[in-house]
C-alpha cells in the first residue's frame, strides 16, 4: 500500500484497486452488474436513481424504514430475487437461501421480520418434483424463522427463457422502538465485529458448480439471523451498522459502510475467521475469502467499550459462536478498507468490481 | 349449456369446460402453470400450500391485507413478478406494467398503494438503453401513481438463461378505516361493474408478439387503478369485491369470485364492452375476449341498490369512462359464470385452463 491511500481521494478513482466502472462503456449488462460490487452499485447511481428520478428514495437500499399509519409506526421493507445455480446444493437450497436472505435484509436493520411474499419465475420443464422441493425448504425455512408466506406469484417462461427456478422474496417487519441501525452510524473508534467464520456459503455453491466441482465438506450458512439481532439489541448495546456480507462478502459490506459513514476501516488480517478448506478453495481458485458470500453471517459496527458485551451476546447464541472482533473504525482514509497483515504491512481491501463467480445468491 | 350446469356440481370436475387439472400427471413445470387460470390455482392448491405448509396464509393471493403494529393499522402487501414479451409493447412497457400491476393488486383491497420495490433479473446482454428507457417508465409510473420506490435488486444471469429484463415489483399500502372489500363478500343479487372496454392488454401485446404480428390500433390500457378506487370508496357504497382481471381476463376473475363467494354470476353478453379491434383480433385468433387480460381495468360487485352510484363514480373519473354494469350474482348454479346470449340462449364462461398465449404480462 502507497501513502496515498491516506490522502482521502475519492476512492472510486484509486488507482489499482478499482477502476472507474465502464458502465457507459460495456453498452450491455454484463454479469458483474449483478455481482454486488463496483458495477453494481454503478448500475444503481448511474442508470436506476436518475432513471426513477424523484419516485425514488435516495438509497435504494438492501431494504427500507419506512414510517407508517399513526404512532410512529416504523416498518422494514426489502427485496431480493435468488437465481443461484445450481437451485440444490451443499447446505441448502434457492428455497431456505430465498427466505433467509430476506429475514436477514430485514434483521440489518434490526426489524422482527413478519410477512415474506414469494414470486417464482419458473422455465417450462422444470420438474414439478424439483419445484416441490423447493417449496417445501421456503415453508420449512419460513417456519423455522417464525414468518408467515402471505402473498405470492408464478410466471412461467418458455424452456429457451429461463434456467429452472428464479425465486424473489420481499418482506416487511416491524422496527422496534428506539432501535436506530444504519449504514453511516460508524464512527472512529467504533469496533468492527464479525459472527463467525466467512467465506463458506459461496464456497459451498462453488464446490458443485459444473466444470468446477472439487472435494470440500463445506456447507452453506445459509441462515436466519433475526434471532442474534434481537439477542444484540436486547445488551442495550448502541448497535450503529449491521450488514450481512452476501454479495460482494465482507469486503463489499465494509467498504459500503466505509463509504456511507465517512470512515476508515482498518482490519487485523490474522483475526478474520476464514476455515481452512475455505482457505484451500479460495487458494485453488484464486479468489479473496473477503470478497466470497455468506448468508448466515452479519457483521456489527458498535462502540469499542461496547465491543465484549455484544460479542458475549453473539457467543452464547448458537448462530455466533466463533464471533469475534476483526477490526477498528478509524478516522484516517475515510471510505476505504485496509487489511493490517501480520508482518506489520498494510493492503487495501477493495470493493469488488464485478463478481467473482456468478449466481452465488 | 345443459341443465347439469344448475345441479351445483363442484365446478372443476364439470364435463366439457374445465378439465381436471393433471398437475400430477405433467411432471414438468408447463406454460399454463403461468396463465393465471385454472392450472396456476391448482399449482399453488396443490403445491405451493402443502409444501409451504402451516408458514403460509390460507390464500397466497395476489395481495394479503395485514394488521402491523398498534392501533389497527392494516398494510396491504403484494407481490408480481412480469416476463412480459416483447418489453416495448404498444402503449407501454415492462417498466409501467410493472408499477401500474402491484399498484391495482393493493388498489383491490381498497389500499392507498405507498411503497414499491423493483427487483431486476437481467440477461447478460442486454442493451444498456433498453434497461434505461424501463427505468425511466418505472420511475414515470411511480410519480403518476403517487408511490415512491424505496428499495431494489438487480442479479444478472448469462446469456443463455435469461430473456431481456424479467421485473418484480412488490409493494405496500394502508388499507383505510372502514373499508372492507374481498373475494369472499359477493352475494346474491349483486350487480357486476366493469370500468371500461375489455381485452385491450392482451390485444396490444400479441399484436407485436414475433411470429404474430397483425396490424391493429389497439394500445395497451396499462394505467394505476387507485385513484378510480378512491372515488368509488368515497360514495359511501359498500363495495363488495373488488378485482383487476389481468392473466386469465375477467373470465378468471369472476370465475375466482363465484367460488369464493359461492353465488353465480349471470352475465349479459351483448352488454359486454368489447371494442371492435378487440373482436377482430379475438375473432382471427380463436380467442374469446373475455379470457384476454387487461390492465387497467377493474371488476366491482356491489350491491344492486348502489350500482348507478358506483356507476357514476367510476364514469365520472377519466379511467372509468365506458364503465358499464355487465352482469349479476345470482343464487343458481354457485361457483360457476355464466353469459346470457342475444337469442335467449347462454353459455357457461370457464376458467381458463391454462393461458392463451403465454407472457402477456
């Protein structure tokens, strides 16, 4: 890392670790448009919030607190479509992924998650009994995270149009009172905390991905994790940012709060969680455990002093066991990621550009 | 018709216009699955309520209302997801069907349509300016709706397994005080109200469709109900069931509505407001008019007594000009629709089975 990572330039235009999005450039969408990182977030500022001009909130966010009917009323309101591939795999599958990504859109901003919709667009032939299955794992996911299925939609596309099963769910929770979480709470001196090891739901899918197929005994994360939020708030801890890494991975998720907060992240590259065979996989496929999707995981952002008390809470839930503290808020290189390495050198941890694999989620 | 129709025999199992639906048999997902008739009731009957189990809502319609929070506050939530084919249709395209769909979903329960969310499945491949021109609709439609899009998703899958820009959209409203309309409220002797000419939607899309292209003027009626709503809210009628008949036209919808209600519903033919192009277009397809969609367009049941009332309202609002009452509930023949013709005679108006021609919204 050079000095000038500390000069506070505008970190979209640093060079090397990325580049200016080529979003006028590609003409089309490309995959990385879809990838949770750089392009992604390019699609949203360049293309959708000019496109939607004033209907559109200005975030358009992983989900929104919306203020409703009388007595302050605040709901949590979010949306994702699931078009992982393949639709089964270590772990889990597009149904549990579909439902407990929702919960934990929902759960970020410390909502009790209630109503999930459901929407699948099938292609012609899938077999009934894979459809089946599916379901069955969005009712039993949904049961399991206390949430009712209350309203839903097929579409069905012709067998040249599709790829089997594309799922979205959107849901609505309720915001407790007093609860305040969001993306530029992160102030300097405030601990990054993680809830256990990451990399492993997107390891998990590529391990069986065709042409990739290689020995792991990863499984998925995938998870609900409302329950540990609730856990969180109930310490009375000022919780400032929770994100769950999906997308993009931890990488995207600190980066974004880097950026909406206006602070440095500075991590201890030996305190990230990372298991060995995710640590094998990603060597074998040449990709950063920090840029791989969890869906079971969520990072915190809370006051140092407040740091022990959360990750107790984390620990004794048994969705955070091998929490732990994996970084510091700084004040210096604001809206940028630097790992500290373990010889006493520094790199930047960049927001993705693209995707590393596509149809993770 | 024979005089079997009048017996009160379950309506699936009558001989000639609608088969029993081999979910079991197909073994694969099929178009009709998707055409919002009888094949996509018995899909979410026979698969998606097992499967989801006791996590599900009795109903999984098109929009659940839901009571949140204190104080009997009531959200509508919905959800749709469009595959419309081509994108750019006459009169429209996926960006303002999208909006204009969950926004009458939630105008149905008589709901004050707020929030949206868009949640994007593009193909690699895609032209940039296309995905921009449907964002642009999204963003116009939203503003002349009123509602505001709050949160997003975009994935992208490869080439090979997506078709141009699938869109969902979900939303929320706050049903009023007072107001109380459903499926299930038809009685006897209640008058059926139609907002204006019918399959227009379908018309126009199937007009430009590949392969099918004939030359027709008819423009997709495509348009935000709720306004339409309020004013029919707002005459103190008591309005029973409200409806739009998209997938499956009003053939579908009333069809639903007999069953639910468990009542007949005798409608008069030649009083049904067909334009010319439609029936034209209808008349070279093989297609009846009354099973095409539309979308923007509304079914009210009221009672007989507030009929020219309601009537008034809707014509007195510019998109419910050519509102006509088409019909009645009637205590014969429960569960089944059934149209009187010119020269004394009538037929039985089926659900459909399937979809006439698929992704026509």
């Amino acid at each position: 890392m050079t000095d000038t990572v500390h000069d506070g330039v505008e970190p979209l235009d640093f060079e090397g670790w990325v580049c200016p999005v080529p979003l006028r450039d590609t003409g089309s969408v490309m995959m990385g448009h879809g990838g949770g990182g750089a392009m992604s977030a390019e699609l949203v500022e360049h293309l959708f919030l000019p496109a939607y001009g004033t209907a559109a909130s200005s975030e358009l966010g992983d989900s929104a607190v919306l203020g409703i009917g009388a007595a302050g009323t605040r709901l949590a309101f979010s949306t994702d479509s699931y078009v992982v591939k393949p639709m089964f795999f270590p772990g889990g599958s597009i149904g549990d992924l579909a439902v407990n990504g929702t919960v934990n859109d929902l759960a970020m901003s410390g909502a009790v998650p209630l109503y999930l919709s459901t929407a699948f667009i099938l292609q012609e032939g899938t077999a009934l009994a894979d459809l089946g299955r599916v379901a069955e794992a969005v009712g039993a996911a949904a049961r399991a995270a206390g949430v009712r299925l209350v309203t839903g939609d097929t579409k069905v596309v012709d067998s040249a149009s599709g790829d089997g099963v594309y799922l979205n769910t959107s849901g609505i929770g309720l915001v407790p009172d007093g609860v305040d979480i969001g993306p530029r709470r992160a102030r300097p001196g405030d601990a990054v905390l993680v809830s256990g090891d990451i990399g492993v739901h997107g390891v998990a899918v590529m391990s069986c991905r065709e042409g990739l197929e290689f020995g792991t005994a990863v499984e998925s994360d995938t998870a609900p994790l409302h329950g540990v939020v609730a856990d969180m708030i109930a310490t009375g801890a000022d919780l400032r940012v929770l994100r769950d890494p999906t997308r993009g991975g931890v990488s995207a998720s600190l980066n974004e709060i880097a950026r909406a907060s206006s602070v440095g992240i500075d991590l201890v590259e030996r305190a990230l969680p990372v298991p060995v065979a995710v640590r094998d996989a990603c060597s074998l496929l040449g990709l950063d455990p920090l840029q791989v999707a969890n869906e079971g995981k969520l990072i915190a952002i809370v006051p140092s002093g407040s740091a022990d008390q959360v990750l107790a809470a984390l620990r004794a839930h048994p969705l955070g066991r091998s929490a732990c503290r994996i970084g510091t808020c700084v004040p210096e290189h604001p809206g940028m990621v630097v790992a500290r390495t373990g010889l006493g050198g520094s790199r930047v941890v960049g927001l993705p550009i693209g995707e590393q694999l596509p149809r993770i989620c």
